[in-house]
C-alpha cells in the first residue's frame, strides 16, 4: 500500500515532458517477468494492426509468417490511409489542390506496396479501414469498423504496436481497439504489441531466424518509404540486437509485450491519464 502512495505521489510530480516509457514504467506494480521464448503457433486466426503500411514487416513480419505456416489465418488491418508518407510534399508547394492530389498518388502507391508485402508474409486478408494518417482518433466510425473485423475474424492473438510507442496514430490505434472492445467487440486470448518507433520492455520474444530472408524481401516492397528513411537497416539492427534475448546473440528475433485483452487494456487506460 505504501508503495503504490509513493508511486502516485512519484507520477504527479513527474514533468508533463518526461519520456512516456518512463512514465509507464512508474505504473507498473512489480517487476515484469523475465523475457520468454515463444516456439509454438497454435493460434487459427491472428490479427495484425498497422497503423502505416510498412509497420506490420517491422514489428511483426517474421512472426507472421511462422503464424501463416502454422496454419493459421493471419490478418492485417490497415487502421489509417497512409496517405501522408510523402515528406517532400509539404516542403516542395503549398498549393492545396497539389498536395491533395500528392497525397491521393501516395495513398495508392502504399497500399499496392502493402498488398506486395502482406502476399510474400503470407497474410490470407488485408482490411482497410483508412482513418486519417497523421490524426487517427477512435472515432465512432472507427471503432464500429475495427469491430466489424474483431467479429470476422475472431482472433486469438492479435498483434499491434506497444503502447509505449511514441508516435501519434500508433498510440491511436491502442485506443482504437480498447475502444472497440469496450464496444462488444470479440477479444482474443491474448495481446502482443510490437516495436517500430519506441524500444519496449518486452517479455516476449520470437525467433524469426529461418525466414529473415523473405522479411527482408517484404520490406523491399516498400520503395516509397525508404527514399526518405532506411527503415530497413533500422529494422535488421533491432532485430539482431533481440536476438541477444534467449537466443545468444546469433540470428534475429522480433520482440513484444504480451498481455491478456483485460491487462493490456488497463496499461491503456492508465497511459491514457499521462498523455493528456
């Protein structure tokens, strides 16, 4: 009980500009447990949230694919439109009618680039529910959209970004699907969020090793985001450094925080008061 005084005594005289993963890291209770190796895919439906087009290979592209071999039915739902992944746009006109007729090009650019990469991860599904890139809210649409899919496709793991993810329309996309669960929609057995913008404290961790190479060539089908950023360097470095958890350094591994739907959503809930 004294503990959990200090900690909220702690939290309110924390600065409003501190990191959000120290924030989170004052709400936990107790130490998490120690990284666990995942070996088996027993799951029959999975689910993929990706806010961006490229953000599925990133943080869960190997893991996808030993879902697909599985047997499973895995999913990827797109939760925004993409249509801002062109940084050159806002720099190069301010003329309106040439940025919306840009952003439209790249809208459609993205998504036969996600289509290439779902197809070589061996995602069975793509939905789009084409929130706006950039502002993603949990917008009654939205989430009556998101629901639509939970119902479908009644995962039993669903994958998306960590909560502790810094950027906008990731955290969005956590609140988009608390928001639906709150809504009636189905609730799978278990959560993972994955790592693309922030490091997380992970307590799980995949061997994504075996087919690297096609992550690799998944990544590739992306050419209009690594004009501007080396996401894919990115990417390989991160996952090399995971496989230092479990697996002695060699290979690569995809690391994530894994809850149940009830735990993960009370974290959701908790980090929604910090970021107000």
């Amino acid at each position: 009980m004294i503990r959990t005084i200090a900690r909220a005594c702690y939290r309110h005289l924390l600065p409003s500009g501190a990191k959000n993963s120290l924030k989170a890291a004052l709400l936990l209770e107790e130490i998490d447990h120690p990284i666990e190796a995942i070996t088996a895919f027993p799951q029959t439906s999975v689910l993929v949230l990706a806010p961006h087009m490229d953000d599925e290979t990133i943080g869960c592209g190997g893991s996808m694919m030993l879902h697909a071999e599985g047997g499973a039915r895995v999913t990827v739902c797109y939760t925004t439109d993409g249509r801002r992944g062109d940084p050159s746009l806002y720099r190069s006109t301010a003329d309106v009618r040439a940025i919306a007729a840009g952003e439209e090009r790249i809208r459609r650019v993205r998504r036969r680039e996600a289509e290439a990469a779902c197809a070589v991860l061996g995602a069975a599904h793509i939905e789009w529910l084409d929130g706006p890139d950039g502002g993603l809210e949990p917008t009654p649409a939205l989430v009556e959209g998101l629901s639509g899919v939970m119902n479908r496709q009644r995962p039993q793991v669903v994958y998306l970004p960590s909560p502790l993810d810094e950027h906008r329309d990731h955290w969005g996309t956590n609140r988009l699907l608390v928001a639906a669960w709150r809504a009636g929609a189905h609730r799978p057995d278990l959560v993972r969020g994955y790592e693309v913008w922030s490091p997380l404290v992970a307590n799980r961790v995949i061997d994504v090793t075996a087919n690297y190479a096609r992550k690799r060539e998944a990544m590739a089908c992306f050419p209009s985001q690594l004009l501007t950023t080396d996401y894919a360097r990115a990417m390989e470095g991160l996952d090399q450094y995971r496989a230092v958890h479990r697996f002695g350094g060699t290979g690569y591994a995809e690391a994530f925080w894994e809850a149940t739907p009830e735990v993960y959503a009370e974290l959701c809930a908790r980090l929604e008061v910090t970021r107000r």
